[in-house]
C-alpha cells in the first residue's frame, strides 16, 4: 500500500497573482468550489475557497496569463499544510494546493454553471 496525497478541484479562481522568485515564476491564486447543503430543511449553496500555488513546471498552461479572475480552472495537485506561530504566540495553520497540473477551461465552457454535489 502506498500513501497518497491528491486533490482535484474545477471551480472559478477568484484572484491571481503572477511573481518571480530565482527566476522561476510561480502564480498564485484562489479557487472557489460549490456544493448544495441543506440546513434546517433549507437547501443553500455552500462556497469554499482554496489557496493555490502553481510554479512555472506545472502541466496545461503555457502561459500564466491565461489564469485570471473569472476564469473556470481545473487543478489536480497535493494539500501542504503550513503551520506557524504568531508575534502574539498564537499557533496558526492553512492549507494550500500545490497544483501539478492545471487546465484553463476554453471560453465557451465559462458560462456554465457550477457542478453541484447532492
């Protein structure tokens, strides 16, 4: 048996930005994904946001101008989980998406509308 770590999103990013760091370019941006829930008898819609980081090796974008607000994303990547402590000695912890792949869904596919899980 081996461990495995692996998420895959399709959701719209919400912010983007592009910076270098040794010459590498990384981009990182923001995800949110749906799902339907209901409470109390109410069926609502439930976002989550994810953070993700994309380093300029990742596979599906030749360019990372491509990823920009508004767009629909598919990410396949891992979670890494950063913990640190604050000047107020308060432990702190977040999740992050280390995307391995990324595709920038084709135009016409933006103006559908988000999958739901029931």
């Amino acid at each position: 048996m081996e461990f495995k770590n692996r998420i895959e999103l399709r959701g719209v990013v919400g912010r983007a930005d592009i910076n270098s760091y040794n010459g590498k370019q990384v981009c990182n941006f923001s995800v949110v994904t749906e799902k339907a829930v209901t409470r109390d008898g109410v069926s609502t819609v439930d976002p989550t946001w994810f953070n993700v980081t994309a380093w300029d090796r990742v596979q599906g974008i030749e360019d990372f101008c491509q990823i920009q607000k508004g767009s629909w994303v598919e990410v396949i990547g891992s979670l890494r989980l950063h913990k640190w402590i604050t000047p107020d000695s308060e432990e702190r912890s977040s999740l992050e998406v280390m995307a391995r792949r990324v595709n920038v869904l084709p135009k016409e596919e933006l103006q559908m509308s988000p999958q739901r899980d029931y």
